[in-house]
C-alpha cells in the first residue's frame, strides 16, 4: 500500500515523468518493486526491467521509496554532487568501509548540478553514519536544522524541481 501511495504522490507532484503499470506487449523497459535485503535501486535507465529493492522491514516509508524511485530517473545523492564540498565536509574514518562508496563526490563531467543544495533532500543521507552513531560529515552552513536532515518523510519542492528539470 505504501509503494501505491508514493507512485501517486510522485505522479502528482513530478508530473514530467510518471509510474504506472506495465503493459507486458508494450513495454519493454519497466521498474519492479520487490521485497529485496535493503532498500536501493540503480542508478538512471537501464532498459528492461529495473529491480527496486525494498525491504519489508524498515524500507516501505513513503520518502524511501520515493528516494529509490529517484535513482531510476538518474537523481543522485545530495551528499555526492561535485560542488558538496562548499556544504559539507565528508568524515572517511567515521564510515564504514562498505559505505564508503555511497559518499563518493561525483564529477562535474558526470552529472549535472540541477539546482541549488537542499540539506533537507530526500536525496541526502542524515548525519549519522551507517551502522555506527558516529557523524558521517559535518555541516558547513550555520542555522542548518540538523534534524531533518536524511529526512525520508517525502520530497522537498528542490527535489521535485529538479526531476522536473531533468526531463523538461
């Protein structure tokens, strides 16, 4: 019930592009929700079907699966953009080893900045680093409301306005 409720939310407040259901003969690129070990998605279009993992049990809020459905249509994380640095400062030795990729900064030949930086992004991992109750940065900003900050409550009008950009 969940995952229908985010599709109309996100079909609702994105509009450019919308989630409905597959019409097997048509087609051939599709998203498939399924209750997988975590909650993740790749990264953009792959073409054909595009798993989104959604663990039963700690994944199904509406702002996480509205998170993952991002990454379908190429969002990154907030906390990788290239420019994060001017945000954020990245704490390494406080993430776990296999976590660490998830905080790589990305290129400015690889992605494009789509709007300004939203500490409150549905996009943005919270300041506590995985599995651990350790910072896995620090903010730059002053008068940053620290608590909402990884908030998976739903999207922030930045982070619609910048799906809406990417496919307008």
């Amino acid at each position: 019930m969940e995952i229908i409720k985010a599709i109309l939310k996100w079909n609702k407040d994105i509009r450019v592009i919308r989630y409905r259901p597959r019409i097997p003969l048509l087609d051939k690129d599709y998203v498939m929700f399924f209750n997988g070990t975590g909650c993740y998605s790749n990264l953009g279009k792959v073409g054909g079907q595009q798993p989104i993992s959604l663990r039963a049990n700690g994944c199904l809020t509406q702002g996480t699966i509205l998170h993952e459905m991002a990454h379908t249509v190429g969002i990154i994380h907030e906390h990788d953009r290239p420019d994060r640095d001017k945000y954020i400062k990245i704490l390494p030795q406080n993430i776990p080893q296999e976590w660490l990729p998830q905080y790589e900064k990305s290129s400015y030949e690889d992605v494009r900045i789509l709007g300004p930086y939203d500490y409150y992004s549905v996009m943005h991992y919270p300041i506590p680093a995985p599995h651990t109750h350790l910072p896995s940065f620090e903010v730059l900003k002053k008068n940053t409301d620290l608590s909402k900050i990884g908030q998976r409550v739903a999207q922030t009008d930045t982070d619609k306005q910048k799906i809406r950009k990417l496919y307008s």
